[in-house]
C-alpha cells in the first residue's frame, strides 16, 4: 500500500536521548506510534526505526539496507513500509503489528559487520518494541549479524526458526496469482496465461518454479542481466524498461516500489496486477487510475504477506511449523477473493477495500496476540 507521507509535525518538538554512543531522535509523525532516527558516530550508523501501529501485537517488520538520494527519502520509504506492515499483518491474522526499519549507507562496502551489530545494538536498546527480519539489502546472512547484538529478529536458521521466507512469500504470490485469475476468467487456471515479472529477486525464483509447472507462458525482465541466464530457457527476455508495456494476463511488480504510477500506466496492456513488491502503488489513487483503465489490482499487502506469516510462526511457544505457515498462506487466495467481492459491492478500489477489512479487523480486535512471544534462538529459549 501506498501513501504520501507527512514529515515531521513542526508543532512538537522531537525528543532526543543519548544511550552510551548512540542517538536516538524521536520523530513526531502524525498518525504512527513511534519513529526513531538513530545515529553512532562511532559506527557510521544512520537508522531509522519506524513502528506505526501495535493494536494486534508488538512491531515487526524487515530491515531495507539501501542508498537514498536525502534523509526525507529514507524517512519516507521507512514510514510507508511500516504502514503497509500494519495492514499486511492485521489481514494476516498473526497477532503482530506495523514496523520497519531502514539503514542509510552511501555505498554498499559500507554494509560492514560492525555497522551491523551497531544496528543490533540499537535494536536491543528499544527492549523487544520492535522485531526486524530480512529485507531488500539484507540478507539472512547480515540478519544472523544482527542477532549477534539482539534477540529481536525473526528468520534465522534455527531448529525451531524459518530461515529465508523468500519461498513462502512466492507460495502466497502464487495463491493470489489464481485468485486474481478466478476473478479474470472464472478458473484459477494458469496452464496457457501470460505472467510477466518485474524483478528477478529470489521469490521471483520460486514463483517461477511454480508458474513454470502449472504451464504459463513467463516474461521476465531485471536490470541486473546477469540474474535472467537462469531462466532464459524458460521465460522470454525484455528490457527493464519494456517489461510494464507487455501484454500480458497477469503483470507481476517483484522489484521495488512505486512502478505502479501515472507513467507506467498509460502503457500497461495487462489484465491484472499481482505480485510480490511492497507499494505497487506510487499513490493510493492510482488504485482508482487502474480501475478506470480495467485493469484488476490485487492489493500487495495481502497478497506478499508470506513472509510474514511465515516468520510469525517462529514466535510461538512450540516453535516454528513450516505445515501451520503453509496452511495459512493459502488463505491468502479466500482473502483476495473477498476483497475483490467487497470492491465490487461498493464500487470502490480493491486497494480501499482491503484497507477497510484491515481497519475493521483492527478496530475490532480479531487476531490479536494474547500470549507471550518466543525467541527460540535466544538461550533463554532452548
């Protein structure tokens, strides 16, 4: 989900604290429970930590390692992700709430182990208020770094943990990909339809799998060539830049977000939209720029929401059941399903009606976590 962002309300002064060598500036954003700017000289670090909402359950939500052209866009990316957290988990019933965290590097040899733990630190200072994972940039490799400093991390490989979520979140992209096509045509059939994917990312790997052998017609397209030669006998290749302009059943964003905008929209020839990037949308009135065209969205906070479900389960009592993380992926096709019912309904965007069932089940408190939450990789745990 997508929205403009307002910075910092100019009317409360942010609050600052020093612990030992860090910073850490609470930013005063309308409408999210906390935001943190966190420095260390010492180490380099520039983070931020964005919690948005914890009505169902305690902030969860990956950590993106990137470049960004200023802070405000770095503040912006961390602020719309967690907001879209907080809907992708209240849909997802698992008892968690809205977080993300962004970590600012001017190049990647700036990814080092000690900006890592500094970051972990910085984790472990805000005492179990937020949980991070991986994310774009950071790798189950850099989370095991991380947890070095911190207990506070989901996705470790671990007997009673999840490891990489990549597959799981393509199992869910994949059961929104037939609900999505139900809706088309009235079969969830994918034999004989076109799918073009933008972004060769590992889910886009195991999504392909799937396609592959349920006999789609694949287009693929990345700005890094080097990741399509996997797939070149299997998918067809476009440009980057051509791959939005394909007609297609179904285009699937799996890149980074905001493709989704008044540019690329004036050449979509696809039926619909489904895939595995967080805010498809580089405004929430393009859902409505999309239904004027008729082009079918499928809102991707519902429909990526694998991940999350997946690591969720690492947090309960008996520790991590990749059967209980599939069987409730798979609701993810009754959930679009539902969605695009209630948009019908009441002519309006399948982007605000999923908002508005993630509001309702907020407000009403369905999936709410009651018990404690387990760190199976801590040794307090094992």
């Amino acid at each position: 989900m997508s929205t403009h962002i307002q910075k910092n309300n100019t009317k409360k002064k942010n609050n600052i604290k020093k612990y030992l060598d860090f910073t850490f500036e609470s930013l005063q954003i309308e409408g999210y429970e906390a935001v943190y700017k966190i420095t260390n000289e010492k180490t380099n670090l520039l983070a931020i930590i964005a919690m948005h909402d914890t009505t169902l359950g305690i902030a969860l939500g990956g950590t993106r390692i990137a470049k960004y052209k200023s802070f405000d866009d770095a503040l912006t990316d961390a602020l719309r992700l967690s907001k879209g957290m907080t809907y992708k988990a209240a849909m997802s019933e698992v008892g968690l709430g809205g977080g993300k965290s962004v970590i600012v590097i001017k190049d990647n040899k700036d990814k080092t182990e000690k900006l890592l733990k500094s970051f972990g630190e910085a984790v472990a200072i805000l005492d179990g208020k937020y949980i991070c994972s991986e994310d774009m940039g950071c790798t189950p490799k850099e989370v095991m770094i991380i947890h070095e400093k911190t207990k506070y991390v989901v996705g470790l490989p671990h007997e009673k943990s999840s490891g990489n979520p990549s597959k799981f979140t393509a199992w869910g992209v994949f059961k929104g990909i037939l609900a999505t096509l139900k809706k088309l045509y009235g079969a969830a059939s994918i034999k004989g339809k076109t799918i073009a994917i933008q972004g060769m990312g590992s889910v886009a790997h195991y999504l392909i799998e799937h396609l592959f052998w349920q006999g789609a017609d694949i287009i693929i397209s990345d700005i890094d060539e080097t990741k399509l030669k996997k797939f070149s006998n299997v998918a067809k290749i476009v440009k980057a830049e051509d791959i939005h302009k394909q007609e297609c059943d179904i285009f699937v964003p799996a890149a980074i977000g905001g493709t989704i905008n008044d540019e690329t929209i004036k050449d979509l020839k696809c039926k619909a939209i489904c895939g595995a990037a967080n805010n498809q949308l580089l405004e929430d009135r393009h859902a409505q720029v999309l239904k004027d065209k008729n082009i079918l969205y499928a809102p991707d906070f519902v429909v990526n929401a694998g991940g999350l479900i997946n690591v969720s389960f690492e947090l309960d009592k008996e520790g991590y059941s990749p059967i209980k993380s599939r069987n409730k992926i798979d609701n993810i096709y009754t959930s679009i399903l539902e969605i695009f019912k209630i948009a019908d309904q009441n002519d309006i965007t399948t982007n605000e009606a999923a908002i508005k069932l993630a509001q309702f089940k907020m407000k009403s408190g369905i999936g709410r976590r009651t018990d404690k939450l387990y760190f199976h990789h801590t040794k307090e745990n094992d």
